[in-house]
C-alpha cells in the first residue's frame, strides 16, 4: 500500500511515517496543497491523507484540483487530517471533495481502518 500525506508539519508527517511503517505500507510526503498536487501527478496512491491548513495552496483546493482531474485518480480516497474542530468542518470537507475528516492527533486503529474502508470500496467500484 501507498499512502501520501499532505501537512506542513514536519513532526505530524513523521509520527504518521512512523504508524504507517509499522504496517509495511510506504509514504510519501508533501508539505503543501501544490506539492501535493504534483505527487499524485506523478505517482499512483491507493490514499491521500490531507491536512487544511497549510502556507501557499490549501488542502481544499489542491481536493478540489485531485478531483477535477479526467483519469481514474480523480477517484483516489482523499481523507483530511486536521485539527480544526469547527462545527461544519466534516460537512465542508466531505461538499469540497474529500472522502472523510479524521481529528489531529491521529491514532493508529482508527487511521488503519478508516483507509480500509475506502480502499475496499473503491476496489469494489472497479
């Protein structure tokens, strides 16, 4: 499995790094919205896991560009990964393009799952 995740903190990237390879999967990392953008031009993910609040292009938008795309990545689980608790945040979230909203700080059970979920249905889906 590969798994992309978009945040500008360093340590947040590296203790999601650290769960992930726990699992064997691989992680690819990007510090913004753009940057993030670019990998998924470049690179297949089975998931993208993206932060909102971040320098230059967002996470709403660089969602906004994954999904407008015409091939199969369009399609690609996104989930958020943010520490916002706004009371909309999930509803904004899910209506800007994203498959689901996990709160900040990430535990691993959850993640696991929550990446599962959205891998065996788009697996279903083709």
């Amino acid at each position: 499995m590969r798994v992309l995740f978009v945040d500008d903190d360093a340590m947040n990237r590296r203790v999601v790094k650290d769960m992930l390879e726990v699992a064997g999967v691989v992680m690819d990392e990007a510090v913004d919205g753009q940057e993030g953008v670019d990998k998924v031009e470049q690179s297949d993910y089975d998931v993208v896991l993206m932060d909102l609040r971040m320098p230059g292009m967002d996470g709403l938008t660089a969602i906004g560009h994954i999904r407008e795309r015409s091939d199969d990545k369009a399609s690609i689980p996104i989930i958020v990964v943010t520490a916002d608790t706004s009371v909309n945040i999930k509803e904004d979230c899910i209506s800007g393009g994203a498959d689901d909203v996990m709160a900040k700080p990430v535990a691993m059970k959850p993640l696991f799952k929550t990446m599962a979920q959205y891998i065996a249905a788009k697996a279903k889906k083709n």
